[in-house]
C-alpha cells in the first residue's frame, strides 16, 4: 500500500511542475477527501470495536483480545488522520510540492507508508473485528447448530468475497506499479 502512495507522491511531484500550484491546490482537496473518508469509516470502526466490548453474554478470550486491538488500531488511526489534516494546514503550497520529491524534506518512501498507514490501520482494524465475529460465533455457548449456521454462512461468504476481492486488487496494485516502472525508464 505503500508502494501506491508512493507512486501518487511521483504522479503530485510531475503535476506540480508542470501545472504549479493548480496541481498541488487539486491534490491537497483530494487527499483531504480522502481523509475525511477515512475519518468516518475509523471512527465506525473504533466505536463498534468499543461497543461490541460489552456485548453479553461475555466474549471469549480470542474475540475480545482482537476487539480491543481493533479498537486501539482504528483509534490511532484516527489520531493520524486528524494529525495529518491539521499538519498539512501550516504547510505553504510550494512546500507542498517540494515535500514528496525525494529527499528535500523527508524520505519519500517513509512519507509514503507514514500517509498510508491510516488505510492500512482502517484494514487491519476490519480483519480483527471480522475474526472476532468469527470467534464469537463459533465459541458462543448459546449457539445450537442451526442458529450458528445462521451466522456462519454469511460471515464465511463475506470473509470468501474479501478474500477475492483483495487478491484481485492486490493484482491490479502489481500491474499497475509494473506499468508506472516501466514507464519511468
């Protein structure tokens, strides 16, 4: 995920040269879009992850551990969307432009997967909350067979779709990385 920043970070440099500040004005209010995005599906996570907490009868060790890690992550998450948004606020458009190429202020790279983070955090806190579901389900006392395959079916059924969807687009990520690379040399 990384590697995408990165190459968006690559794509904003060229536009600031050669639009100026229209590029990094477009670029600051679709990155803002982004995080305002970002924002919201953080803040679901971290409060659901929060609420499910309390849930009754009491979670099994295994699902409370990964809703508590869940919480955390989405929380932080947030924290660095917010952070970012304020930090981008005190910085000039020229700096702007000049921040993402290599080395004038920070290591590209390292801002790359610091900006990233917040998605990485917002998918990972998603996993543990789903493989908490999952533990609840199957470790539930209350649950007769027939009421956990209720369950069951839709949560491996969204678990198989995620599953295919994120090899897919971690195969479009590749190709499309392969073409930026190739097109720089």
């Amino acid at each position: 995920m990384g590697r995408t920043y990165l190459a968006r970070f690559r794509e904003f440099a060229e536009a600031a040269e050669i639009d100026g500040l229209q590029a990094v004005d477009r670029w600051r209010v679709e990155q803002q879009a982004e995080w305002d995005r970002l924002s919201n599906t953080l803040a679901f996570l971290a409060t659901m992850s929060a609420a499910i907490l309390a849930i009754s009868p009491p979670a099994p060790p295994l699902a409370f551990s990964v809703w508590l890690g869940a919480a955390g992550l989405s929380t932080c998450g947030l924290f660095i969307v917010q952070y970012f948004a304020i930090q981008a606020f005190s910085i000039s458009d020229e700096d702007m432009g000049q921040l993402v190429k290599d080395g004038n202020y920070a290591n590209s790279a390292l801002l790359a997967v610091a900006v990233a983070s917040p998605v990485i955090f917002a998918l990972w806190s998603s996993i543990l909350f789903a493989v908490g579901i999952l533990d609840y389900i199957i470790e539930n006392p209350r649950g007769k067979p027939q009421f956990m395959l209720l369950s069951l079916v839709p949560v491996t059924i969204g678990f198989v779709a995620s599953a295919a969807i994120m090899t897919i687009g971690s195969v479009i990520g590749r190709r499309v990385q392969a073409r930026y690379e190739r097109r720089l040399m």
